[in-house]
C-alpha cells in the first residue's frame, strides 16, 4: 500500500508528542499555548471574514423574489 510522505509525517510528529508528555492531552495543549504566547505579535490573527460573492445570484442578492424570472409575457405561437 502507498504512503503519503506528508501524513507519515504527521503521524510520527504526533505519536512524537504524545510519548514527550506521557500521552496528556491537556499537557500539550497547555505546552502549544506556551509556545503561542512567546512568539507573541509574530503569530497571525485572522479576523473574521467577509462575506463573498459565491453565494449570491446575478442579481447581487440572494433573495429568491428579486430574481428575474423566465419572460413569459412574450407571445407564443398559435
């Protein structure tokens, strides 16, 4: 079976740190915010997003009665 270099990775960087804090989830936690706080202002804070267009219709809304509808009005034919 193939392996993926990448999770192989991730899988031994995890079992890594499971081992280093005896398999104590709140003690790696508690170790990752340690290291958070010392980078201090290096680290990225995302601010919440904005909305995108991908969601809405030709129109610019996502109301369904603004949007245009078929013409029925046009003659048809006899």
């Amino acid at each position: 079976m193939w392996e993926d270099p990448i999770v192989a990775e991730v899988h031994r960087t995890r079992r890594e740190l499971a081992e280093e804090f005896d398999f104590d989830v709140g003690a790696i936690v508690a170790d990752i915010r340690s290291r958070q706080a010392a980078l201090g202002t290096r680290l990225v804070v995302l601010g919440k997003r904005a909305e995108t267009d991908a969601g809405l219709d030709r129109s610019g809304t996502n109301d369904p009665a603004a949007r245009s509808s078929p013409n029925t009005s046009a003659a048809s034919p006899s």
